[in-house]
C-alpha cells in the first residue's frame, strides 16, 4: 500500500510520501535506544511535565489535526474534533495518575517472611523501545492510548501508523518534539507493513502493541513469538447489541445508530450484531431501521454529517461482497445495501439494516466494517448468548436490560472483553480495554495498560538488607 494522503470523499491523491531508506530506518533505531538510557532514568513529575505540555498543544492544535484526519480517512470533523478532545483527557489522566498507577507494591509480610527476605517490593520499571503499529480508524487515539501510558512509564515509541494517515503521523511526531521530548523518545517511521518484521527483530526493540486487522496481528505476533518479545493486540471485533424483553427499547433503538455508525462504521467496538428479543423486536427494529434512515451522509467536513465515506476503497469493496453475499443467500435490507445515489464520487455506502441473517450468509461470522448492521430475532436469553458467541471474535458487547439475573448471567457467559450495560461500548482512561478470542490479547488503558509494557521486577532484600 503506498504511503499517501488520499482524501476518501473524492478519491482525490493529495500527497505521496516515500518510504523511509532502510539506512535512515536503522538510524532511528539508534536514536531510539540511545534516548532510552537516558529517559528510562527520569521521574514521574519530569515525565508528567512533558504529558501535560503535549497535551496542552494537542488542545490548541485541534481544529486543524481534525481536519487533517478527516481528510486522510473521512471521519465527519465533529467527530475528530472529539477525538483529540479524548486524547487531550487521557495524556491530563496518565500524567496525574501514572505514578500512583505504578507505585512500588509491598507484598503480604507473611509471604516475605517466608520467602526469607528482610523486606521486598514489586518495582515497575520500563521495557524499553516499544514499536506500535497502529490503525487509521482512530489515528490519533489508537497511537495516543498507547503512547501516554507508554511515555508515562518510561518507555520510549516507534510508530508505524497505517499508510493512509501519514500527515497525522508526521503530525505526533511533531507534537511530542514541540512538547520538549528529548530526541528519539517519540518517533514516527513512514514505512509500509514489509519492513515492520526488521524494526521488531531489531536488539533495541524490546515489545510491541498492534491495533489492526487479524493478519496483521498474526504476523505481528509471530516475529514477536520468534524473538520473545512481548506484544499487545487490539483486534478485530463483530460486537453484539443484545435487547432483551424489559429493555427500554426507544433508548436501546437510538443508541443502536450511535453504536453501529460511529465513525463511519469503522470502529472495532462498533455494535455489529442486534439481537432482539422477539417480544420487543417489531419495535426495536422500527425505531432502528428510522434512525439509520435518517441520517445524514454527505461531506465529512460538513458539520452537520454523520456518516462520511469508508476510508479505502477496498474497504468499500469488501463490504459491499459482504452485503451482496447475504442478500444472495436470502437476507433482506430494511434499508440501504447499495452506494447511496447522491454521492458519485468517494467511497459511500448507505447505512444498512439486514435482517433475515442465517450463519451459513459471511455477515454472520465476519466483521463487517462500515455502517452495516445485522438484525436477529430471538426467543429468550440463551438463544442470544448463543448467537452473540457464535464468532471468533470477543471484543465487548452491549446488553439492554432491567433484569438483574439477566446482567448476572450476560457477565458469566458473554465471551467478551466488555460487557456494557443500557449504554454503548466506549473507552475511558480509567477502565481497560481489550478482548479475547481473535480480537486480541493484553489490555489498553486504566492501571493494566500501563503495566503492559513494565518489567514487574521483584526486590529481595535478605537479612540485613
Ligand atoms: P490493518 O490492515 O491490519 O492495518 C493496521 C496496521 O497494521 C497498519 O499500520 C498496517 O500498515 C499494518 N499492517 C498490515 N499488515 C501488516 C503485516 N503483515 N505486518 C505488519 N504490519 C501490518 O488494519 P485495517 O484493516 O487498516 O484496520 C481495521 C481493523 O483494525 C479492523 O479489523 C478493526 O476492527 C481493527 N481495529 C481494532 C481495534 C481494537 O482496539 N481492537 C481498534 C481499531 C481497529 P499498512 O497501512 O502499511 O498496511
């Protein structure tokens, strides 16, 4: 995929970049490693200092990093504005928190007694180079939640961040230097998705965070396995949308759009799958299939849309396979499941309900990533759980529900990352962030983020120590 700026509304090539030489690659690398000794040795408030100045920046910059994200990927500018708002929030969290977050930890006096020791404690200390290669969905979020735990801990970065958001990426490098980090703590490579393997077999990288598809995951995750370094994954996702019989059924309809077409229906905890319990489902999928139509798709930079373009055309191409093969195989579109005809140019796709799902249709058990939503009618709770875990992958999930045994019971047996209740499916800096199954492993954000990428060293101290 060249790496290039291509505004996804028209088409339109904006500009290209070259990929960085192996040799300047290599340099970086150094730079990386040298700028570890040095900042691994900073404390807290020095670290705290350089977040909140970053973040501080961020604030001042955000109109014009929105409009640079929803040129390169589509996202409507309100949107994006949000978006760094958010990261704005979780740079101010980590740096007032990291250091509590990652405070020495003083086992049982019991178990240290035991152990013979005087005294011990658990110290978090950093691992080092961290490569992140990250996803242009979010493309400052994804990089920013990894970064400000990362930074905090003290830990250094390198990111490859997808091929289509090189402005972006250009852009947090920049931010970091303004901020006053020292030189190589926070680096971009603009390299393609072949020259990662080199990066991460590089001695100086010592771990690795991927948010993407599942085949860069494996491949990822297999480089890391064959060198033993440690990795995070944040993967794909087919969240369900569970409304069951005591739902507030207007409420879980309106929430339903906001889940399902956020960011243009690209987000990997987007609701992908509505299963409805059969007694409210006539309601729930009126109120649904009218808020999906009404929406308004157009120009992402126009303040009043809400669904932009997809990001790439093969974005738009596999999901359009993924609509046709359902409707080939006897699903039906409530609405949408066709380019929406007011839009010939850029990559469009009408919002789309499909009801009438079966699992042998490929919706069923792959992420359809765009603003398509599958409806399913169920008899009771058990039909929904086995449906909802009906996938390889386990994200979050999403139940409305006033019954309590019925939370009780999603909590036990939903295979997910999150289970969220009479709400959508978000991040926030204070809760953790990740799934199981093929959607990945690790946790993002809260105190487990941070810990991610520390080495928990223990110190023994015996008699007299
Ligand atoms: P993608 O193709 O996997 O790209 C993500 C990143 O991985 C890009 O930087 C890409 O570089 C790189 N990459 C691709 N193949 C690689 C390989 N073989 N080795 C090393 N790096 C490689 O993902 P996408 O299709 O753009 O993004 C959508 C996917 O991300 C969806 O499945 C979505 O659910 C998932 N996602 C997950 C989360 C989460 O938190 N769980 C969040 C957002 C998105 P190039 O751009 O140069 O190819």
């Amino acid at each position: 995929m060249p790496i290039a700026t291509v505004d996804p509304a028209t088409g339109e090539t904006i500009e290209t970049f070259e990929p960085l030489p192996s040799d300047q690659v290599r340099q970086r690398l150094a730079t990386a490693g040298a700028a570890h000794e040095r900042y691994r040795t900073t404390g807290f408030a020095e670290r705290a200092r350089l977040l909140n100045r970053a973040a501080d920046l961020l604030e001042q910059d955000t109109a014009d990093i929105a409009r640079t994200m929803t040129t390169e990927m589509g996202k409507p500018v309100k949107a994006a504005r949000a978006e760094a708002a958010k990261c704005v929030k979780a740079m101010r969290w980590y740096a007032e928190r990291a250091e509590g977050l990652l405070a020495d930890e003083h086992p049982d006096a019991a178990d240290v007694e035991d152990s013979g020791a005087s005294r011990a404690v658990v110290r978090y200390r950093p691992l080092g180079v961290v490569l992140a290669v990250m996803p242009w969905n979010f493309p400052l979020w994804q990089v920013i939640r990894f970064a400000a735990p990362a930074l905090m801990a003290g830990n250094v970065a390198l990111l490859k961040h997808a091929s289509n958001v090189p402005r972006t990426a250009l852009y947090l490098q920049d931010l970091f230097a303004r901020a006053g980090y020292p030189d190589g703590c926070f680096q971009t490579l603009l390299i393609g998705s072949d020259a990662v393997e080199d990066v991460l077999r590089d001695r100086r990288v010592a771990a690795a965070t991927l948010t993407g598809s599942e085949p860069a995951g494996r491949s990822v995750a297999s480089t890391a396995g064959d060198e033993i370094k440690k990795t995070v994954l944040e993967l794909g996702g087919s969240d369900p949308y569970l409304v069951l019989a005591s739902a507030d059924v207007e409420r879980a309809a309106a929430t339903a759009v906001t889940a399902r077409v956020q960011n243009n229906g690209q987000s990997c905890i987007a609701a992908k799958r509505f299963l409805v319990h059969t007694d409210v489902y006539d309601a729930f999928r009126d109120r649904f299939v009218a808020g999906m139509r009404e929406l308004t798709v157009g120009d992402p930079m126009d303040e009043d849309t809400d669904v932009g373009p997809l990001s790439t055309e093969q974005g738009r191409a596999d999901l359009e396979e993924l609509v046709e093969d359902a409707l080939g195989r006897g699903a039906t579109a409530l609405c949408g499941g066709t380019r929406p005809k007011e839009q010939e140019r850029g990559w469009f796709y009408a919002p789309t309900v499909l009801a009438d799902i079966t699992p042998q249709m490929r919706i069923h058990r792959e992420e359809a990533f765009g603003p398509v939503a599958t409806l399913y009618r169920v008899a009771d709770l058990d039909e929904a759980l086995e449906i909802a875990n009906d996938t390889p992958f386990g994200l979050s999930s999403n139940v409305w529900t006033r019954d309590e045994a019925e939370m009780t019971r999603c909590v036990r047996d939903l295979q997910a990352g999150g289970v969220f209740f009479n709400g959508m499916t978000a991040s926030h800096p204070g809760l953790p962030f990740g799934g199981v199954k093929r959607s990945g492993y690790g946790r993002e954000l809260s105190g487990h983020g941070i810990r991610e990428f520390c080495n928990a060293t223990t110190v023994w101290y015996g008699a007299g120590g």
